[in-house]
C-alpha cells in the first residue's frame, strides 16, 4: 500500500477544479434567490414597524424557520440594512446605511 503526501496547495487546488466557487471570496458568491426573498420580505415587514420586532416575531409574521430567520437578518445586519435596539431588530434609515461585509 502506498502512501501519497500531498500539499496543501495541491488539495486547494484539487478543489478548485472540482468546485471553483467554494474559493471564491464571500462577496462573489451568487446568492440564492430565495434568501434575498426573505430579507426582503423581512424589510418590507419591518417598515410596517418603526419601533421593530423580534426575531421571534419576523419568524412568526413570515412563516419562516427561526433559522432562516436568524441567517437572512445576520446578512441584512451585515449588509448595514438593520440594525439591534435591544432584541428588537429596526431599519437602518437609507441615509445612514452602510455595508460592514468588507469591514474586519
């Protein structure tokens, strides 16, 4: 039985042929069109309400998994689009959104 030792960059590289977009940086990823379908039925949801709502609650007045609920605000959060009052979670005004998915 032989052994074959193999580099890092080797399996990288290997992957990348099988697979190239799993070493495409983040921000180059095709994103789902459902996902974007929740995030904006979420922020149609929360201009209905200024003050916000949980995260429970979006879950509830969507219809949506709190998981699927939890990812589409972590991005929505990322993206500057909403942001925490407490646990409720509000729009950012247009003027003062910002994009944090490139900030470290």
């Amino acid at each position: 039985m032989a052994v074959r030792c193999v580099s890092a960059k080797a399996m990288t590289m290997e992957r990348h042929q099988q697979d190239p977009e799993l070493l495409a940086p983040p921000r180059f990823r095709r994103v789902d069109p459902e996902v974007e379908e929740r995030r904006r039925v979420i922020v149609t949801l929360l201009r209905q309400h200024p003050n916000g709502l949980t995260a429970r609650e979006i879950a509830a007045a969507t219809g949506h998994s709190r998981n699927l609920t939890a990812s589409a605000l972590s991005g929505l959060f990322t993206r500057g689009v909403l942001h925490k009052r407490g646990h409720h979670y509000v729009l950012v005004p247009q003027d003062a959104a910002i994009d944090r998915s490139s900030q470290g």
